[in-house]
C-alpha cells in the first residue's frame, strides 16, 4: 500500500480517536462548535481519503465532495466561536444568511462534472500509486477566495478588537484562535497552489484538533458556569424530581431513585398516580402547589424517622412552563432540632416563676444558638453575630453619656440583647440562596431580602410569652428594620428618617461596618479607615446624622477591638 494511503489512514483513525477523547474527558461542557469542529474534520480527512483510493474522474470528484463539507463550514463554524468567546452577539438573522451563503458555495462545488461555473475540464491522474485530479478554475471560484480572505479578516479583526480593549478573555485563547486561523486558511491556500492540499491538509486539520484539545483543557479552568456546576454536582445531597404540567413523570436524580425506591416503577412520560406513600404525596404537593399560585411552595413529609423538607416550583422550556420540579433534601437534624426547641421552651416556660434569671440567659444563649446556626448556614458571614453584638455595645455605650437623650438603662440593655437576633430571620431562606458565593440575580435578591419580615416573626414568636413587651418590640423592630435606609429606600417598608425604630438605626451602623471590615467570598474586606469614611459618608443617607457624634467617639474603640479579634475573616 502507498506511504500516502498509510498516512491518510492513520491520520484518519487519529481523528476519530480525538473525537472519541473530546467527548470523554469534557462531555458535560462541550458547545456545539467544538463538537461541530471535531466532527467535520473526519469528515475532510476522509474525503481526502476516497479521493486517494478513485479508481476513476467521477469516484474522485464525488470523494472531493465530501471532503469539502469540512473546508467549507469550518471557517464558518470557527468564525461564530470567535464571536461567542469575544461576547459579541449576532443575530440569528445573520448566522443563517452566513450559514446560507457557505451553503451556497457548497452546491457550486458540487456542480463539477456537471457544469464548468466552478471547476473547468477536470482530469483523473495517478501519482505515486495515489489518485487525484487536476482541473482549472471556473468564474465562480472566486468565491471560495472571497470566503476564505472574508472570515480570516473579520476573525482577526475581531481578536485583534478584543486584545486592544482589554476585555475579561483570556490572552492565550486569543492568540490560539489567530493561530488556528492563519495556520488553517494559509496552509489551505499554499497547498492548494502547489496542488498537494489532499495530502497537507489531513495534517494541518489533526494539528488544529490537538490546539482544540489543549485550548478546551485551558478554557474549562476559565468556565465559570462549569465549574460551578461541577461544585454543585460534588456537594448536592437532595433529591430532584421532575413532572409534566399533566403529571407525568419526566425524570429523577440518583439520590432520589435511592430515597424512594416506587419511583423505580414509573416509567418515561408514566401518570403520576396516588397508588403508594410517595405517589400520593408528591400528588397533594401539587394540588396545594396549584391552588396557591405562588412561583414556589414549601411542604415537609416523613418516611419512618426521616423527615423530608419539599420545595416545588415550575420548570420552564424556552419561555412556557413545562412542568413541575421537586427539590427533596433531608431536613431530620432541622426538624430534631426545632423539636427539642419546642420541648425546651415549654420547659423554661413550666419553670418560669421560680427561675426567672436562669431562664433568662438560658434563652439568650439559646437564641444566640439560633442565630449561630443560621449563620453556620450561611457561607458568608461566619462570626459576624458575635462582632455585630460587640460593636451595638460599643455605640450604645458612648449613647449611654449622653445625659441629654433621656433613654433608659432598659432601652439600652434591650438593644444589646436583640443585636444578636437582628438575621434570625435567614434561617427560613433556603439554602441555595443564602450560601450562593456571589452575586444575587434580582430573585434571588428579593426572596433573600425576606429574611427581615421573617426574622421579626420568628423573634415575637420566641420572646411574646417569656420576656417584657418593650423588649420583644425592639427586637422586632432589629430584626425587622435593620436594612431601611435613612433615605427611605430601603427594605422591607422603605421607612425614611425618624419613621424607622431607634434601635434598627443603631442595628444599622453595626451590620454595615462589621461588612466593610470582613473579608467574605465574594469582596475583600475594606480597611478600618476607609470603612470609618464610608459610614460616615453614609449620614443622613443610609444612617442617621444624629448617630454620627456617637460612631466618631467609638472609632477608637471599634478600631482596638478588631485589631483583637484573632481573625475577623469570613471563611
């Protein structure tokens, strides 16, 4: 067999072996242009192929045919990515009029043998045991040209654009592209001229791939969304199931299958019937879910000692609701845990007469608990109570010299032990929101935002019948209060000026500078100067003015305590 033959082969089956790599080792990442690309390629190479193995002029002009589909679409394909990785967008308008006019091309490469618009009187030959054909160019070939020159410019110039304004891409990948596209269109063109591209060009397409390779290795360090989605995938413990709008069973995820064996019976596209426990259940989520009209509901239910917390919303396909989707997580410890607060309280509550202060700072210390265990939740505030606490201390304190503010001793010992119950309420935000490590999207932030509303009724539900009504106000009023702004904007009522409760004012000052001085994993944490400057930047917009005497002559004392605070980072 010819050394050419041999050649083409290898290269052949190398190509198959990349796409066979590619879709292994990246399957859950791959886009449809590196998948397109790697699936053209063999297409080329074995179309160069054919053409070496013709025995006549028709067998060799159908085989270059077939390796034109990859010469063809691969500027184009590679043309679209450079856009998407260069994030400028294009109209589906002007992807399927390109698409159109590659396709165009295409069909006047297929009119050889034919007609002579593209190619001129072609002619079978034999070299070195290898078939080919030589031909002239027709007038339409100029085309192919145009095409070619066409997306190289615009690519480069593109890359070239993105280089020069700096945007977040990275400069390797960039350089790749330039690379990939000079390397590709000029081997093309010179080989094409020496009349050899059959045999050149099988190699440089296998050298692109390996670039390809190593370029997706690179990029996937890069792939926010996949990474993310990988982390996602490790840590998830919860069960997910899946239904149509009419109740009929789309999928589940393998915790689920394992959590609840009779899913194993339903069957793709099976009519969710109430035939056993978990049948039944899932139905009357939906009738309740249904009835509410609300974008998502929470429900809870137990299997023997396991109790399970529901959370069902709907699942959109392009821009209708298709159908419904569960979350299913264990929430056992959760529900132990509220148990044993039940049981507890009715046991202060039976011993209150008697043991008055003793069940004072029990509770105290089993609301910091609380608030401890909402913030071991939440992935970004770790010791933030304790330090909120330290700092309502300090202003409070330097409140407490001014005899002219008329404020009782009561009203300030009821601000410092509220100071610790102000999050409370994050406790009812699911997790996927409150440990999210980054930036809320607009629901995320407004279902985030009702932590307050939700802290001031957890806080009157703990406090009503134990401690004195002023007290439990002003916890409310922490809890509830502690985001409006002095400005009015706000949340959760958008008070403005003397309308919000001392109290949260106070709250206020000590949540946001504790923020600014901590690191969290979504910022740095801000020097104790420049947040001193930020606050007091802040009065009579987000704080009030008459706060600012009393936040000057704490700084001091603020700056000394987080100087001695072992380590004021957010793990």
């Amino acid at each position: 067999m010819p050394i050419a033959l041999n050649y083409l082969i290898i290269v052949l089956l190398l190509s198959v072996v990349n796409v066979v790599i590619l879709q292994y080792m990246h399957s859950h990442r791959i886009k449809f242009f590196y998948t397109s690309i790697f699936l053209l390629i063999p297409f080329a190479i074995l179309g160069d192929l054919f053409l070496a193995l013709s025995t006549n002029l028709e067998e060799a002009l159908l085989a270059n045919k077939v390796a034109y589909l990859g010469s063809i679409y691969l500027p184009l394909i590679l043309m679209f990515e450079i856009f998407h990785m260069c994030q400028i967008k294009t109209s589906f308008f002007i992807q399927m009029l390109l698409f159109i006019a590659s396709t165009c091309i295409y069909v006047l490469s297929c009119t050889t043998g034919y007609s002579e618009i593209y190619y001129t009187n072609p002619q079978f030959i034999t070299y070195a045991g290898v078939s080919n054909y030589t031909t002239e160019y027709g007038p339409a070939h100029i085309l192919w040209n145009i095409y070619l020159i066409l997306y190289f410019v615009v690519g480069a110039t593109v890359l070239i654009y993105t280089f020069i304004t700096k945007k977040n891409i990275s400069y390797s990948s960039l350089i790749a592209f330039i690379g990939i596209g000079a390397i590709g269109i000029g081997s093309f063109i010179f080989s094409r001229e020496l009349g050899s591209d059959t045999l050149v060009m099988p190699a440089v397409y296998l050298f692109i791939e390996y670039i390809f390779l190593i370029l997706i290795h690179r990029v996937g360090k890069y792939d926010i969304d996949a990474t993310i989605l990988d982390a996602l995938e490790q840590q998830n413990t919860s069960a997910y199931i899946s239904f149509t709008k009419d109740r009929r069973f789309v999928g589940a995820n393998e915790i689920a299958m394992n959590h609840f064996s009779d899913l194993y019976r339903l069957r793709m596209d099976h009519i969710l019937e109430p035939i056993n426990f978990i049948g039944k259940t899932l139905n009357e989520i939906i009738d309740k879910f249904e009835e509410s009209e609300q974008p998502s509901i929470s429900s809870y239910f137990s299997v023997g000692e396991i109790h399970y917390k529901v959370i069902l919303k709907t699942v959109a396909y392009g821009n209708r609701d298709y159908g419904y989707l569960f979350r299913i997580e264990d929430d056992t410890k959760m529900q132990r845990y509220v148990k044993f607060l039940d049981k507890y309280n009715n046991e202060l509550s039976n011993s209150l007469q008697n043991k008055e202060t003793h069940i004072s700072a029990m509770q105290e210390k089993m609301i910091v608990g609380m608030a401890n265990m909402v913030e071991s939740r939440d992935s970004n505030t770790g010791g933030h109570i304790k330090r909120t606490s330290s700092v309502v201390h300090i202003l409070v304190s330097k409140m407490k010299e001014d005899k002219s503010l008329k404020l009782t001793n009561d009203f300030y010992n009821a601000v410092i032990k509220a100071a610790p119950m102000h999050d409370l309420g994050k406790i009812a935000v699911d997790d996927m929101i409150l440990r999210k490590p980054g930036k809320f999207t607009n629901e995320e932030f407004q279902i985030m935002k009702t932590h307050a509303e939700k802290g001031a009724a957890i806080v009157e539900n703990l406090l009503k019948d134990i401690e004195e009504p002023s007290l439990v106000m002003i916890a409310k009023n922490v809890a509830n209060y502690h985001h409006e702004r002095y400005d009015g904007n706000g949340y959760p009522e958008h008070l403005s000026g003397d309308e919000i409760p001392l109290e949260a004012r106070i709250m206020a000052i000590a949540d946001v500078y504790d923020a600014l001085v901590s690191e969290r994993c979504y910022k740095e944490k801000m020097s104790m100067e420049d947040a001193y400057k930020l606050v007091l930047n802040g009065m009579g917009t987000q704080f009030d003015p008459k706060l600012k005497p009393y936040f000057v002559r704490s700084r001091a004392e603020l700056e000394q305590y987080y100087s001695e605070v072992r380590s004021p980072i957010e793990p």
